[in-house]
C-alpha cells in the first residue's frame, strides 16, 4: 500500500482541485447544479482516485485507477475549454488551469509506465 500524500502527481491535483474550486465560485447561481458541480467534480476525481488506487492491493488495481484519473484529467480540459468560452473564466486562468491540468496528466501517465 502505498501513501498517496507522497506522490506529487497526488499534491498537484490536490492543488488544482482547491484552485478550480475557489474559481467556480464566481460562476453564475443558475451553474451550481451544472457547469460548477460538473467541473469541481471531475477535478476532484483526479486526486480522488490517485488516493484510491494508492490503497488497493496489487499494482493492477493502482494502474486502473491512475487510468481513471487520467480520465478525468481529460474531461476537466475540456471543461476549461468551455467556462472560458463562456466566460466564466479569464484567458489567463484558463491557460493556467490548462497548463496544470496538461502536467497532472503527464505525470499520472508517467507513473503508470512504472507500475507494473
């Protein structure tokens, strides 16, 4: 087993996860049950399941779950894509915010090529 809080793949998207919340909270009311509870939980997920898999017993379980993560890390790129569209976010958050969620996303896969 092994200790998520370790890993820094783990403590970036923990990172991110409390940045993108405190972001959604400027985000229009009619949005709390959309767009800010779709992002805030796909990013959440991301150090959720690093967490998780980290607690499971055999590699192969871990390997799944950082492939979960790396999911998730996907789908919240592209949910910047859109709340910056919309403008719910700046051009220099949502490059920030892709830029973090891009590295997160190279270091899950990264860690992947080690568990085996």
């Amino acid at each position: 087993m092994r200790d998520f809080r370790n890993l820094q793949v783990w403590k970036c998207s923990h990172e991110l996860t409390k940045e993108i919340y405190f972001a959604t909270n400027s985000f229009p009311k009619e949005e709390m049950f959309g767009l800010t509870s779709q992002i805030r939980r796909a990013v959440s997920s991301i150090p959720t399941n690093i967490a998780e898999g980290c607690g499971r017993g055999s590699n192969a379980d871990f390997s799944r779950f950082l492939q979960i993560a790396v999911g998730s890390a996907s789908e919240v790129e592209y949910q910047l894509l859109l709340v910056y569209e919309l403008g719910y976010i700046t051009i220099d958050s949502y490059n920030k915010f892709s830029q973090e969620v891009i590295e997160i996303r190279k270091m899950i896969v990264k860690l992947m090529l080690t568990v085996k």
